[in-house]
C-alpha cells in the first residue's frame, strides 16, 4: 500500500489539536502539516489559524528545521517503492520517483531549504555527476 503524500493526507484539512495539548510541542502530524503549508506557499499566519497554533510556534519550528535539516529526514517524508534493491524512493512532498536514497533525501530537503545549504550538507558525490 503506497503511503500518502502530504497533499492526500491533509485533503480533508489540518489534524486537529486536542485542548490538553494546547502547550505541548508541535506532534509529527502537526510538522507534516506545517511543512504542507509551506509547500503550498502558505504563510506562517495562514498555517498557524488552520492549526490552532501560534504564528510563533510555526516561525520556530521552521528555525530548527533552518539549523538541523536533519529533522525533515525524521518525519516520513519519502518511501521506498518496490524492492530494496530497486534503490527507488518516492517523495511524499511533490510524489516524485527517485533513484538512490542518498538522492531522495537531498531531494526532500532541497523543498525546504536554499540549494547552497543542500549542497553542502549532501555534496554530490564525483561518480554521481556524470549522470547530471
Ligand atoms: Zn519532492
């Protein structure tokens, strides 16, 4: 079963918040929501209505993702299609198909972050850019 883009899962609209959660930090759902958002060029404002949440909340989050790409790659944000030796992903941000785990996870954090940072965190490697 293939799993959700982040379009099909918020379809029907944000997750919602329950009231005992009101102070609590923004759970993985939310983040996905987030990132949605952002993808759909929407504003900090806009994304923090739809939730329930301080504009605030959805500027910080945005900041530790700036400072530690790293947590985009822990919410789920691409699977693997087929068998593990296929070494073919796809993105749940745009449904793209891509080659080599390696390459879908720069391709994922490259939705987010400026090209000069992806390239520096995930060089392309020598014997990849021949197939550029
Ligand atoms: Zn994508």
């Amino acid at each position: 079963m293939p799993q959700l883009t982040l379009s099909e899962r918020f379809r029907d609209g944000p997750p919602s918040r329950r009231p005992e959660d009101h102070h609590a930090w923004l759970n993985a759902e939310e983040q996905r929501f987030i990132l949605w958002g952002l993808k759909e060029r929407w504003s900090a404002a806009r994304i923090g209505r739809s939730l329930g949440i301080n504009e605030a909340t959805v500027r910080r989050f945005r900041g530790k993702f700036w400072d530690n790409p790293e947590l985009l790659l822990e919410l789920g944000l691409f699977e693997m299609m087929g068998r593990a030796r296929d070494d073919e992903y796809r993105c749940l941000v745009c449904a793209d198909r891509i080659i080599r785990r390696r390459e879908v996870e720069r391709h994922v954090v490259a939705h987010y972050l400026d090209r000069a940072i992806v390239d520096e965190l995930y060089p392309v490697e020598e014997d990849e850019e021949e197939f550029l």
